[in-house]
C-alpha cells in the first residue's frame, strides 16, 4: 500500500480522489491548497502527489516544481481543469509523472497513478545505481591513491602521481 497525497481546492473532487485511490488500495490524504500540502508533506512520507493546478495561493505548479527540486522521491500528477497542451508541456517539464485533465474517469486516474508508482520505482533504482558506482569509483580512487602513497619512489609511484595530477586537473577544467 502507497500513501498518495491528493491536493484540490474543490471538496468533492477530493472526496473522489479519497475514494478512488483508496479502492485501489492506497492510503489517500487530502490537502485543500498548497501551504496545507507543505505541511502534511513534512510530516508524512508520501509516494506520490496528486495536484490540481489552480488552487488558492501558490499554484500546483509552484507545489510541482518545488517537489521535483527538493523531494525526488515523490512522484507527481496534475489532475487539473486546464486543458491547455502548453500548460500541460509546462507541467511535465517541471516533473510531472502524469496529467490528467477534468472530468476525469476512474481508469483514467488508476492507470496514470499505477504509471507514476512505476516510474517512481524505477528513478529510485536508477538513482541507488548510480549512487552505487559513484561509491565503488570512489572507492577505487582512494586505493589508487593508497598505492601511489606505497610506492612514492618507484616508477609505479611516479606514474600514479602523474596520472593523478593529470586526472585532477581535468577534472578541475570540467568543474
């Protein structure tokens, strides 16, 4: 079971996405506007959001934004009135996993959720991999290092400062 946030101004379409995401057996959460969402989101750990665009004060889009830079492990759909393509385009720029545009059927909605709960899972192995190989090229840095600090004298030692050295300064000139 998935814990879902779902943020909508309008009462009855949060009833609806309570009751919709809860027979698919998911734990739902609503949230009438952003700051509220904010605050539940620093509370609760949350898998995936569900965000109306035009809410009262700050826009799902600002509430989209922000997740996508400060809480990667959370995935977002709009479910929004606006049916606009740029608006759209917009939102999945911002990382949106979905859009979803009302009225909205029940599939609709479990398959774009189904879909974000997916993706999500597969952005975290992909981002536990890659985390993995920084680890091990670390790793491999500091015994390259270890040897060179053995071997100081040696042709071997010299090599290993050399390639050192030149590795730094790359690395520096790429930032």
């Amino acid at each position: 079971m998935e814990r879902v946030r779902c943020v909508d101004d309008d009462a009855a379409t949060r009833k609806l996405l309570v009751r919709l995401v809860g027979a698919a057996g998911h734990e739902c959460v609503a949230a009438s506007s952003v700051e509220e969402a904010r605050r539940m989101l620093g509370e609760q750990s949350f898998s995936v959001v569900l965000c109306d665009i035009g809410l009262p004060g700050l826009s799902g889009l600002e509430l989209l934004g922000e997740l996508a830079r400060t809480r990667p492990d959370i995935a977002t759909v709009m479910v929004t009135g606006e049916n606009d393509p740029s608006v759209a385009n917009t939102a999945l720029q911002l990382g949106a996993y979905g859009y979803i545009t009302k009225p909205f059927g029940a599939n609709e909605l479990l398959i774009d959720l189904t879909n974000a709960l997916h993706r999500r899972r597969l952005d975290a192995e992909r981002r536990a991999a890659s985390e993995s190989a920084l680890q091990h090229a670390s790793a491999a840095t500091l015994t390259r290092l270890s040897r060179s600090v053995a071997f100081p004298d040696t042709p071997t030692g010299s090599h290993l400062h050399r390639v050192g050295a030149s590795a730094g300064e790359i690395a520096w000139a790429l930032g």
